[in-house]
C-alpha cells in the first residue's frame, strides 16, 4: 500500500510503499477514505510521544472509511461497514474499559503511534467491537475524519468533563482545531464564548462560529484580565486547547469563582510539568481537569447533533488535501500560520 513514512525522529517524511497491515482476530483493517492532519501526528515526528518506539513509522490516527476485512472473533462489523474510531483504542478488559472508560484504558493502542496510522490506503484498529464507530449515511468521510482527535475531543471536554451549562461564559485558549471545535460546541450548547489565540486568522474563524469576542493573546498584557472584562467577571469554564505553560495559567487565572479548567492541549519539552498557580486553584474553589479523548460508545450525541445540523465540523476544514501533500502539511505544522484543519482525501 501507498503510505507517508519516516524513519527517524524529525527525519524526511516520504511516500513509500510499505505491506499493509494484517488482520488480528479481533479487530479489523480500514481501506481509508479520509484521514486527518493533527498536531499530534507533528509532535509524534519530533520524538515528543514515548509509543512511537519503531522505525519505520506510519503516522495518522483521525480516520474514516470502510471495513476491508474483519477478524473472525469480530461479531460487529463486517466488509462494507462505514465507520471511524476514537484516537485512543480501549483493549476492553482492564478495569478502566470494563467501567466504560477506554479513553484511559491502561493497555490503550493509538493508531499512528503504538502501530501504523492513517496516512496510508489502510490501517488497523484493535479490538474492534469496543473501538469502532458507525457512520450514519448523512456523515461523510471528511466529515467524520475531522471529528478523530480534535471535535470528538473537544466535545467530551466541554460537554462531559466542563459539564457546560446554557448561559455559561466558555474561554477557549488556541483557536486550532481543538479551539476551534469547542467554539462551536460551546456556541451550540447555549454559552457565550470567547475566542483567545495570537493569530488574527484563527481569532476571525472563531468569530465566525460563534465567539462572541476575541482576544489576541500575543498583543494583550494582561490576558485573564481581559476575558474577565468580556465576561463581566471571568469564565465559568476555560479550556486549554493549545498546550503551553502560558495559556494553561492564563486558562485558569481567568476564571471566576468557582470555575472549571479543562487541559486538553498537550505540554511538551521544558513546559512538560508547567508551575500552576495553586493559591487561586485553593482560595477560589477552582476545578482542574484533564481531557483524553471520548469513548466510541458516547459518539451517538455527537453524530446526532452533526446530523441534526447543530453541528457542523466541515466549517473548520480549511484544507483537503492529497496523500503526496501530507509531508508538507505536517512539517508546516511547527509553523503555524494556516486557520483550519487539513483532511486527506485522496490516496
């Protein structure tokens, strides 16, 4: 199969073609119809995720497309079945799946790090029964790669563990895809939300879906100040969804009292273990929470807002692109500088 390969941390990402992977008995192969590109895939190339441990490595873990062939221990899913699956794929017998929380499995697989992902014609989910999603007819391919990692993930942090209220003030911190998505979450739940990123193009898309203002963190010297002024006394709940020491104090600097922060971006490098200022967490009651995923058994909400035209995920996919265009766009992503997602789409 035709796939987009590296063979050392950081090192050149070519197309190549590599076997395609088999079928365990318990799980199934994917002919990919779409894929997505995420941060996530960039941080793995850089040597930032322990899972990627051989080489060589096909990255990608937000898909979508058709079931090419099942394993004989799989009794829901056949050849033809439309589907996706969450990033984190739960092995369904520690006490974490068993509770029905793979999102935090204990012996968790991740397509595109503990083995070969999406960038490629095919890809290998484990654990089928537990892990895969069905499409309905109304979701497209794009439509539902886009929702991998980042929708499904922002959905979860704002509707589950933010436990969003109507009429709640939401700061989003890094309007990327993550942002993006819990914008027009946030939006579609009945809060009022502003936008924080330091790029005007990505403050001009959150506008778009429903921020109901922006701050340009880059420019602004007093962040959490200026979302409590556009709140009238700070968020309800915040959501971390870049990932720095910076936005993860300002994210929880700006709440109010008694307020919730939600860190979905991840810290890498020096940033790794970020200084929390614990004296507001204490003195205001605050609640800190992390977000990792969402579990395939909890997607039916999502899907049916999206088919109910509540949500519509396509508005922050800036980009579909080819298999051959994938290098660029993630090395690009250490750049920044593009509003939007990029889903692939043709192979």
């Amino acid at each position: 199969m035709k796939a987009v390969v590296y063979d050392r941390f950081g090192g050149p990402l070519r197309i190549a073609s590599v076997p395609a992977p088999a079928t365990a008995p318990d799980g199934v192969v994917l002919h990919v119809r779409a894929s997505g590109v995420c941060r996530s895939d960039w941080h793995g190339w850089l040597g930032h995720d322990p899972d990627i441990a051989r080489f060589p490595h096909v990255p990608g873990h937000e898909f979508a497309g058709v079931v090419e062939e099942a394993g004989h221990d799989v009794a829901r899913w056949k050849s033809g079945d439309r589907v996706t699956a969450p990033f984190v794929c739960g092995c369904g017998t520690c006490p974490e799946c068993l509770s029905g929380n793979p999102q935090v499995c204990e012996r968790q697989t991740q397509p595109g790090f503990t083995h070969w992902g999406s960038f490629a014609e095919f890809v290998s989910v484990r654990n089928a029964d537990l892990n895969l999603v069905r499409l309905p007819e109304a979701v497209d391919f794009v439509t539902a790669a886009s929702l991998g990692c980042r929708y499904a993930t922002s959905f979860r942090a704002v509707m589950a563990q933010g436990a969003l209220a109507p009429g709640e003030w939401v700061a989003v911190h890094g309007c990327g895809g993550v942002g993006l998505s819990a914008v027009q979450i946030a939006r579609a739940a009945g809060a009022r939300v502003v936008g924080l990123d330091v790029d005007e193009g990505a403050l001009a898309l959150a506008r778009s879906l429903g921020a109901e203002a922006v701050v340009n963190a880059g420019i602004s010297a007093d962040v959490p100040g200026a979302v409590r002024e556009a709140t009238g006394g700070g968020a309800h709940l915040s959501i971390d969804a870049l990932g720095s020491a910076k936005t993860c104090a300002d994210s929880i600097l700006c709440l109010r009292r008694r307020g919730r922060h939600v860190q979905v971006g991840l810290l890498v490098g020096e940033e790794y273990r970020p200084r929390i200022p614990m004296e507001r967490v204490v003195s205001w009651e605050l609640r800190l929470l992390g977000s990792h995923g969402m579990q395939a058994a909890k997607y039916g909400e999502l899907l049916d807002w999206i088919v109910a035209g509540r949500l519509d995920p396509m508005r922050i996919v800036g980009r579909r692109i080819s298999l051959e265009e994938a290098p660029a766009e993630l090395a690009r992503m250490g750049r920044g500088g593009a509003a939007g997602i990029a889903v692939i789409d043709r192979f």
